[in-house]
C-alpha cells in the first residue's frame, strides 16, 4: 500500500473542499435570484425555427424584428439567432412567443419586406406548448431530480452507510446545482433535454463515487485500527485514479465528438454532460472522498460500536 500511497487528496482536499462549497452557495444564489432562460417547455408558448438561405446577404435579428413588427405583433416574439447552425450558406432562426401564431403570416412578413423568396426560406419545426402543461412539465422535472436523489440516498445508505450516502448526496448536488449554475449565469437555455442532461450527471458521478467508496471499505474491511482513516482514503483513491482518469476522457472524447458534430439543441445537451463529467470526476474524490474522511474521522466510534454490538449478540 505505501508504493501507491502517491498523491495526499486529503491534504489537498482541505483547500479546494471549502471552494467547493462556495461555488455550491453561489450557484444556489443565481438560483434564487437571477431568471432562469427557461426553454417553451417550461413557461409555455410557440417555438418556431426557420432556416434562411444565404442569397448574397447576412440577415440580421432586428431585420427579422422589423417585418415581424409590420404585422401588428410588436414585442410579442423573442428571436434568436443559432449562431452554431450558422454557415456559410444558410442562417438559422428560432422565434419564440408566449402565444399561438401563424408561422405563414410570419413567412409571408419575410417575403414582403425582406425581399426573401420562398425558396430561400425553409421552416424547420413549430412546437406549441400549452400554460397547463408547462405547469405539468416543471412539476415533472422537479419531482424527477428530487425522486432521484432520495433513491440514491436509500441505495448508498443499504450498500455502505449513512456517512457514505451523505458524503455522496453532497457530490450530487454540488455537480447538479453548479451546472445549473453555469447555465443561468451564461443565460443558456433550460429545456427538457437539459433536465435529462442533469439526470445523467446524477447516474455518472454517482457511479464514479461508488468506484472509490467500494475500494475505501474494502481497505477499511483489511484494517484494525480505524481511528484514523485519513491514510486509507488516500490510498483507496489513488488506487482507483488510473480507471476514474480513463472513464472520464473517453466520456469526454466522445461528448466532444457529438458537440462539435451537433446541432444547437444536441450542443446544450452535451454541454451540460461535459460540465457534468468534469465535476463529477472531481467531486467524487475531493467531495465526496474528503466529505467521508472528515465525518468517519469525527464520528465513526458510532459505527464501530454498532458494529461490535452487532458482533455480541452473534
């Protein structure tokens, strides 16, 4: 054990744990206090996507404003460019409106005064989303996340115990509320896609942390004394870095493939999934690891003495 005893984690963990737990605070206050750039999904209403073939000119947002606005319809419509669509042949444009409309009227406001002929104009697809089932849509989502996390709190607590499932609950929620975090701060969208891109995260880095918490008690199980277990955790984790290293670039190799490839939707999902590797991979040893190091360190004469009760009555 002394030879792969190689790198301190737990000495590193003491400086990079309480950053951690500023960027979970700072995530939770964009939460509640900044607006989220929520997708039709959630605060319903009519996403339009229409593709503009580029016939010698580049055409603006607030071209498109414009003839939108000879229609009566003056502030009625959010227009969005995909700038990851954009080409050097054609443009793409979302338009989005908390009411119904009539995608040929809008067409028809581009062929009359931005002189673009039918043939240069492609609409791609219409989603309507009605309040009821935005409502029904958020209620969902926020029943799916928090489902989940209880599900692995009751799994981790059975497999291992109680400080192990804490140590990972707090690895989940300091991945999921700093993606979320990122993309309030950058104003990205938040649709359905992205709820299952945080479901994923949960599944990935929940798998990672097992990883090190199998070998931890493993080391643990080997060990007499256990006053102190500072030095087995250091080791469990650096037994398990080679495969936690090789998980997570191939993970990342292939989301890098698929963003770059992708289109603009495909792009916000796999960008969730990168953030979510990253701190995953992270979280799982200088979260999670140092979380269960401290709390066993502090209190695991409560567990060892369940466990020697247990041993009595056999």
């Amino acid at each position: 054990m002394k030879d792969i005893n190689k790198i301190n984690f737990m000495d590193i963990g003491r400086y990079l744990f309480p950053i951690s737990i500023c960027l979970i605070i700072i995530s939770v206050f964009l939460l509640l206090f900044l607006k989220m750039n929520l997708g039709i999904d959630f605060t319903s209403g009519t996403r339009f996507d229409v593709t503009i073939l580029n016939n010698g000119k580049i055409v603006k947002i607030s071209d498109l404003q414009n003839a939108i606005n000879t229609l009566g319809l003056e502030n009625e419509f959010i227009i969005k460019e995909l700038k990851s669509e954009k080409t050097s042949s054609h443009q793409m444009f979302s338009i989005v409106s908390q009411k119904k409309f009539d995608e040929k009227q809008i067409i028809n406001s581009f062929n009359n005064n931005l002189d673009i002929s039918n043939e240069f104009l492609k609409s791609n697809q219409t989603v309507t989303i009605s309040p009821k089932m935005g409502k029904e849509l958020i209620r969902s989502a926020s029943l799916s996340l928090g489902l989940a996390l209880l599900l692995i709190l009751i799994y981790v607590t059975i497999r291992f115990n109680s400080f192990f499932a804490l140590s990972s609950i707090l690895a989940l929620i300091h991945d999921v509320l700093i993606t979320i975090g990122i993309f309030i701060l950058f104003g990205l969208e938040i649709n359905l896609p992205i709820i299952a891109a945080f479901l994923t995260i949960l599944g990935y880095s929940l798998n990672d942390t097992i990883v090190v918490f199998d070998r931890i008690r493993e080391n643990l199980e080997k060990r007499k004394k256990k006053n102190n277990i500072t030095d087995v955790t250091n080791v469990s984790i650096n037994q398990t870095l080679n495969r936690t290293i090789l998980t997570s670039l191939t993970t990342l190799i292939v989301l890098l493939i698929l963003y770059l490839v992708g289109n603009y939707l495909i792009k916000l999902f796999v960008f969730a999934l990168i953030i979510g590797v990253l701190t995953g991979t992270y979280s799982s040893i200088f979260v999670a690891g140092f979380c269960f190091n401290v709390l066993y360190n502090k209190y695991g004469y409560m567990l060892q003495s369940d466990e020697s009760d247990g041993e009595k009555l056999k």
